[in-house]
C-alpha cells in the first residue's frame, strides 16, 4: 500500500443512507399507508424482505470495503470460508442500515451455520404503531426477515433453512437460524 492509498473498513455512508432511506422503518411505515392495513400481509412483508435483500446485495457489491475484499480473496485461496461469512455480510449490511443497532449479535457464526439476535427492531415498532398491537403480535414481519436472509445466502448458492430461534413478542428479541440443509 503506498502512502496515497487508504482502506477504509467502514461501511459507505452513502450506501447505508441509501438503504435507509429505501427500506428503512420510514419507508416501511410509507409502504404501509399506501397500501393499506388490508393489503399487509406475509407475502407483503416477504415481498419487502426480497427487495430489501435484493437492494443490499446490489449495492454491497457497488461499495465494496477492505474486510470484503479481504474476504473474498481469502476464500479464494483457501477454497472455503465463503459460507457463512460472504453472505453474512450482506445480512449485517442489510440490519446495520435499518436498525437502531451498531453491530449485529451473533450468537453463532463458523460451518454449521449463522445465529444472530436482532433485540430492537424499528420494523416491528412501526408494525405496532400502524397496524396495532394484536396484528404486530402475528408476527407477519418475520416473512421479510426470513426471506431476506434466505435469499442473501441463495444468492451464494447456498442451499439453506432459515428459521427463528426465538421471536420479539414472546422473547423480547427474534433470533435467527440459518442452517446448511
């Protein structure tokens, strides 16, 4: 590296912004009014979690930082290391863009599979106060959680189930598991 070239092991501004400002708790709670309380449901929200996925993934790749590169050149080499951490990155890029977070809790991260926590969620909040308590309590969000993640690791061509561990109103948290099938 000479002196003029720096690394930046941040996450772009820019991008998170834009990811925000796309599918960020604001956006929902927009999509929301448009649509309608009768129009939401879990193939509402899966829709949404395969656009939020499909975004993040796009512009990951746009605005790329050192750990990925790093990443990506190491898998290379080794032949391995690609599942789960590539598309866990996209999974933590897609959270730390949308959630009052700053770092995604994991729970479990090597071969057997990615576990992660999501303790506060701005989605779910927004779910409460557009659609009520009893219809947040459904948990009709999770289709976007599941299918967003789901599809972060497909688009990998890894074959896997996504389940949750745990959900916000029992638990106080959703956890999810996604597992090579």
């Amino acid at each position: 590296m000479t002196s003029s070239e720096t690394y930046s092991f941040d996450l772009n501004e820019e991008m998170v912004q834009r990811l925000e400002q796309e599918f960020g708790p604001e956006a929902l709670r927009n999509e929301i009014k448009k649509i309608g309380s009768a129009g939401i449901t879990e193939a509402f929200f899966g829709d949404f979690g395969k656009r939020w996925m499909e975004r993040t993934l796009e512009l990951g790749e746009q605005y790329g930082d050192r750990t990925y590169e790093v990443l990506k050149a190491a898998v290379e080499k080794t032949g391995t290391l690609a599942f789960p951490f590539i598309p866990e990155r996209f999974v933590e890029l897609a959270y730390l863009s949308t959630q009052p977070i700053y770092t995604v809790p994991i729970v479990e991260n090597g071969a057997g599979g990615l576990v992660f926590k999501m303790p506060f969620c701005s989605f779910y909040k927004v779910i409460k106060e557009e659609l009520g308590e009893k219809f947040a309590r459904g948990l009709s969000c999770r289709e976007a959680c599941l299918g967003a993640c789901r599809l972060a690791f497909e688009r990998f061509g890894f074959n896997v189930s996504v389940g949750m561990d745990a959900i916000m109103p029992a638990d106080e948290h959703c956890q999810f598991a996604i597992r090579p099938a």
